[in-house]
C-alpha cells in the first residue's frame, strides 16, 4: 500500500506561506506528528510501562512521593536547563522507580527531545554479542548507541554479575555521556550509603536475630562509574514501603 502523502506539503515537510507581502517557507503540521510518531517508535518503551505518567502515579498518600512527583515536574518543565541533567532513582523492588523514569521520559518525548529505553542487562548482552559475527548485532551498535542517544533510560543497573569486564563498560558508558552532558535516567535497586541505603540489615524471628549483608551499588559497576553517577544524575530516593505491585493485586 502507498504511503500516504500529506496534502499540505506534498510530502516536503514544508509550507509556503505570504506574510506582509513576503513569501516564506514554515514547518507543516505533519512534521511534527511524524516526528511524534518516531520518537515513540523508537523510544523502546517496554508495553508494561507504556501507560504510565507522573499524572496516574499512585503516591499512597506518602509525603515523600508527593514531593518527589514535583521535582520530577519541575525537572520536564526545565529541561534541558538542568543541573546535573541525569536522574538516578534508588530504592527497593516495587517503590515505582521505573515507572517515574518512564514518565519523565515520555513527558520529554513530547517536547520533541529524543529518548531510548535500555534495560541495562539486555543492553550488556547485546554488547557482548555484537562481538560475534554470528549474532546479527551490527559491530558495536549497542554500545554506540548507549553512548551517543541523546537522553538513556537504563532501567535497573546492577542486575548483572560482577566483572572486570563489566565494570569497564559501565565506567566506558557513563564517564563518555558525564563528559559530553548528555541526560542520563537509571533505576537502580543497588543500596549506597551516601544514597541512604542499607548494606546490613537486622532481622528479628522469635528470639534469633540474622544479619543481611547486601552487595553496594560500588560493588557491582566500580567506584569509577558510582563517581560519574553521582556526578551527572540528581538521586531520586524512594521511601521504604511495601511492594507496590504486590499490595496494588491484593
């Protein structure tokens, strides 16, 4: 089937316009639903996450979520006029981390600011593969894109294995887009002390108590990348509450 051709512009892109007397050439309307369209296409937004918005994120009547829904406003509402450009969003499993990382994306989105999901395990694996020329991925494209994408979503840092390797890549990654101010947004549920996490937790069953010994977000990507980190991304902490997505299918 043909693509259909914009009547306006006759598939230029442009209109022509007389003004005072004055011919000039101005965007057309499709342009920009075009342009829409694309950055949603390829944004890489999973389908779980593709509904949610700062607007329909549930606060459970917690302060402390309520506060941060305004920073995150403010932070759509001035970019890219923000300092540090990044995001980091720390704190337990089911506190809403990737689902107000989607929504500031989705919020930049549509002031016409080109965005890319990663899950960050996927995204080490597609690295890793892009070194075989058996895999199909083209040589590097993973790793150029994590660099050069003008703003990244990468979605839950530290669900890997702990290797040289890995804490090169991740130091590579963020030390190149630090440098270059490009936003970068993460999730992470790695604790860090100076983020107000817990490396060892008590737990009381009757008369036994237990020590939980947690692996830091420093151990998992290297005190090199955790500098650059903090460097260029304004920490999001989560309260402590229950999961939300367990209580929410009670």
């Amino acid at each position: 089937m043909p693509e259909e051709v914009c009547p306006l512009c006759r598939g230029t892109g442009y209109t022509i316009i007389e003004k005072d007397g004055l011919t000039a050439a101005q965007r057309c309307e499709c342009y920009q639903e075009n342009r829409a369209s694309s950055l949603w296409r390829n944004s890489r937004i999973p389908s779980n996450y593709r509904n949610d918005t700062l607007e329909n994120f549930s606060n459970r009547d917690s302060n402390e979520l309520a506060k941060i829904q305004l920073i995150l406003k403010s932070y759509c509402r001035d970019f890219p006029a923000v300092v540090p450009p990044g995001l980091v969003f720390t704190g337990a499993p089911g506190t809403g981390k990737t689902h107000l990382a989607v929504a500031v994306l989705k919020h930049l989105m549509e002031s016409g600011f080109e965005c890319v999901f990663m899950d960050f395990l996927n995204l080490l694996d597609r690295i890793r593969a892009s070194w075989d020329p058996l895999s199909g991925e083209s040589p590097r494209e993973a790793y150029r894109e994590a660099l050069e994408t003008p703003v990244l979503l990468l979605d839950d840092l530290g669900s890997h294995r702990t290797t040289d390797w890995v804490e090169d890549t991740v130091t590579s990654i963020f030390t190149y887009r630090c440098n270059e101010r490009k936003p970068t947004i993460v999730t992470t549920n790695m604790p860090d002390p100076e983020m107000g996490g817990k490396l060892v937790e008590r737990s009381q069953a009757g008369s036994m108590t237990s020590w939980d010994i947690k692996t830091s977000l420093a151990e998992k990507i290297g005190m090199r990348a955790r500098s650059r980190l903090f460097e260029m991304c304004r920490v999001i902490r989560m309260p402590v509450m229950d999961d939300y997505r367990v209580a929410s299918r009670r």
